[in-house]
C-alpha cells in the first residue's frame, strides 16, 4: 500500500512533466504557425515556376535536357524526410516505416539514402542501409539554400549517370490533425509535372491575393511570348530551379507536419497528465481518508478500554 | 487600348517580395537592362546579377535581384528572383566587409587557392548591393564611388 507521502511524490512528478509538455506543445504551436507562413510564402514562386514552364515547354520541340533523361531503374536514391527530434508522436516512425516498404520493395534495385533529419538517418543506419549522404538538422527551420545543396547533390548524382531515378519519401502537411505519407518522384522529371496546377490546397486557409485567381485564368490562353534567350535554353535552366523548389516544398511540409505532430502528441501528453493527476489526486484522498478513519477507531476503541 | 499600370510581382522561393501597381519597370535582363512600361510585348527573359527598379508615380524604387527569370505581359511583370532584396533592406555594412574580404582575396591573385570565380562573384555581389543601397536614398552620402572590377 502506497502512502500518503508516495502520493505527493508521483503527483509532483508527474505535474512536472505536465508543464514540459505543456511548453513543448506551445513551441510547437508557434514554429508551425512559422512553418506554415513559410509554405504560404513559397507558393507564389512556385505557382509562377510553373506557368513559365509550361509556356516554354510548348516552344520547345524537343527534351533532351539531362534531368528528364529517363533510363531503366537500376539504381534509385531515395530522399527521406524525418525529423530531428523524438516527441512527436508517430512521425518519425511512419516515415521511416514508409520508407522501408519503399526499399524492400525494390529488392532486385541498387538503393542509395539521403536522410534528412536525424531521426531517419539514425534508423536507417541501424537497419545497414547504404547512405549517400545526409542531412541532419535543418528540418526544424527550413531555408531555401539547404534545399538547393540537397537538390544540388541530387541533381550532380543523377546527371552523373549515378543514379536512374530520385524519390522523395516524407509526410505532407494536410492539416494540423493530419499527415499524408508521400512518396514522389523527383527525377526524372515528368513533363507531364508542369501541366498539373501548381500545389495548391495543402491546408485550406492559405493567403489567396488576387494574384492566384488572375494567373490562373491566363494559364488558360498561351500567349506567344518574345524570348531574350532561346525558349530550350531557358527551359533548361529553370528544370533545376525546378527540383529545387520541388525539394523545399517537401521540407517545408514535412517541417510543418513534424511541428503539427509534435503539437498534437505535446497536447494528449498534457491531457493525460491531467487525467492521471486526478486519478492520483483521487487514490491520495482515499488513502488520506483511511488512514484518519483508522486512527479515530483507535483512538475510540482505546478509549472504550480505558473507561 | 493600353493598360495604365503594371502589376509587378517579384517573388523568391522564400517570400514574396513586391506586389505592387507601378508605372514602369526596369530589369537586370541577362544580356543587359530592360526598360518595361505598361502595354509590353509578352516576353520571357533570364535576369542576371543586378538592380531592378520601378517607379509609382514620380517615386522611384530599387531593389537587388540575384538572377532568375522574368515573364512581361502587358499589364504585369512577374519577377522569379533566387534571391531579392529591398533597398532599404540591404545591410550596408555586411555589404562593405563583403567587398573587402573579396577585395582582399582578389589582390593576392598568387596564390593559387583561392576560387577566383567565387571571389569575383562576391565583389560583384557586394558592389551591386552598395551600389543600390546607395540609390535606395538611404545612406547615399556614405557610400563612396567605386571603380568596377
């Protein structure tokens, strides 16, 4: 039987790790409220990318640019997308689970990894997987020149005939409740790709100016354009640019989902601490109660034997 | 009929930097500048390293554009800049130890280590920077004129 004083313990302690959590889920809060601003802020670019390169495409008759060189896949990289940190639930976990169903998949392929973040390259290290290259510690804070030395590395491995295809796994921001696993291909790229509008409602309530409907309605008509450089040469200057922003968009959701997860995952653990301290608080009076019931019978009975 | 105004939209994959109605527009095209008023023929250049400025009525705006894209139409100018920098934003200082650090570097064009295209690209870089915060009226007096590479 636990005592009085037990009690008092497990509740302080478990009171503690309430306020940890508590503030965890509150950082968590404001860097996805900054993450998010971040996502906002790249689509425009993204969105203007885009309608650039459909225009040029159509000017160009033939894709022989490298990075849509498309050959049998013998060798695949994969870029994996985790967090750097623990405490958010089954986000890393699903990740990494993702991508071993990716490369198990594959069995007859030469995989070569990139993790991005530390959790993923911890795990997959462990599971002796081959890895290219990694990334550790830029998941939480997502900058645009980390996403071109990724995409920068990617593209130099590819070009170079090292590898014959890029995946992306990581989860994609859909709201704070929800992420979705997302396994995209990078290289090579689909021209096809630019067709498709420009990634749009990832979470709903995103800034949409005037500038998003009236650049979608002039997608509709092609308009002949006066190229300064060459239609083929600026086209094939843009297909990195390209993979780059392909790359940070992935970062910037997968950040954003890591923070929403942790939010989440921050939030129950608070909850159930609250729980758990009521049911302490609860079994304490309980055993409060016993323990001055008893003494009052002992001080009764001994009384009854003295008179 | 003409349009009066260009909508300029100059973005960056980080943000978005300017969205405004403007009366003209100047760009750092990569084979010289382009002057832009409303009414353009569409056109879609590659920019190079250099100062993108537009004017609002009589006021005249700069910023710095690190290389990118442009697409003219002839009510807006959509500005795919890898990096882009206001004026006013501009950090004079860093901009001036830049140019001495590369300044530096350049002068001792011996040794055989250092990366003479980075080196060049950062002097560039600074002087561009100076050269605009200057015009940007926001230090003008203190930036003092200085020969190209």
């Amino acid at each position: 039987m636990p005592t009085l004083l037990d009690f008092r313990r497990r509740i302080r302690s478990v009171k503690n790790t309430q306020q940890i959590t508590r503030a965890m889920k509150f950082v968590a809060a404001a860097r996805l409220r900054r993450a998010q601003d971040k996502v906002f802020a790249a689509r425009p670019y993204a969105r203007h990318m885009l309608a650039v390169l459909r225009s040029a495409m159509a000017r160009v008759e033939a894709f022989d640019h490298p990075l849509m060189a498309r050959r049998p896949e013998q060798r695949v990289l994969l870029l994996v997308m985790s967090g750097d940190r623990g405490l958010c639930g089954a986000f890393n976990a699903n990740v990494i689970r993702k991508a071993m169903e990716f490369l198990r998949g594959r069995p007859e392929q030469t995989l070569g990894l990139i993790p991005l973040g530390k959790k993923g390259r911890d795990a997959l290290r462990k599971q002796k997987w081959s890895l290219v290259g990694e990334y550790i510690n830029i998941m939480a804070r997502v900058e645009y020149p980390q996403a071109r030395e990724v995409a920068a590395q990617v593209i130099a491995r590819y070009t170079a005939g090292e590898m014959d295809a890029v995946y992306m796994v990581y989860n994609e921001f859909k709201s704070v409740l929800v992420q979705r696993l997302t396994v995209e291909r990078l290289l090579p790229i689909e021209p096809e790709s630019f067709l498709a509008e420009a990634p749009q409602a990832t979470s709903g309530e995103g800034p949409s100016g005037p500038a998003e409907t009236s650049s979608a309605g002039r997608a509709e008509s092609p308009v002949d354009y006066i190229y300064e450089q060459t239609a083929a040469a600026i086209f094939g200057h843009l297909l990195p640019r390209f993979v780059e922003t392909q790359v940070f968009r992935a970062m910037l959701e997968s950040s954003a989902a890591e923070h929403a997860a942790r939010m989440t995952a921050m939030d129950s653990a608070t909850n159930n601490a609250v729980e758990l301290i009521d049911q302490l608080t609860l079994h304490m009076n309980k055993v409060r109660q016993a323990a001055i019931t008893r003494e009052i019978i002992e001080v009764v009975s001994g009384a009854a034997w003295t008179a | 009929m003409l349009p009066e105004f260009l909508q300029l939209e100059v973005v960056t994959p980080e943000r978005q930097l300017i969205a405004e109605s403007v009366n003209e527009v100047q760009l750092p095209g990569l084979d010289g500048y382009l002057g832009i008023l409303p009414g353009h023929a569409a056109l879609i250049t590659e920019l190079g390293l250099g100062e993108l400025s537009y004017r609002k009525g009589k006021e005249t705006f700069y910023a710095i554009v690190f290389h990118g894209f442009a697409e003219v139409l002839p009510d807006r100018v959509i500005v795919l800049a890898e990096r882009a920098e206001r004026a006013e934003e501009i950090d004079i200082n860093r901009a001036r130890a830049a140019r001495e650090r590369a300044e530096k570097r350049l002068a001792q064009r011996e040794a055989a280590e250092i990366d003479w295209d980075r080196a060049t690209f950062a002097l560039q870089r600074a002087l561009i920077r100076l050269q605009v915060a200057a015009k940007g009226g926001a230090v003008a007096a203190q930036v003092e004129q200085h020969p190209a590479p």
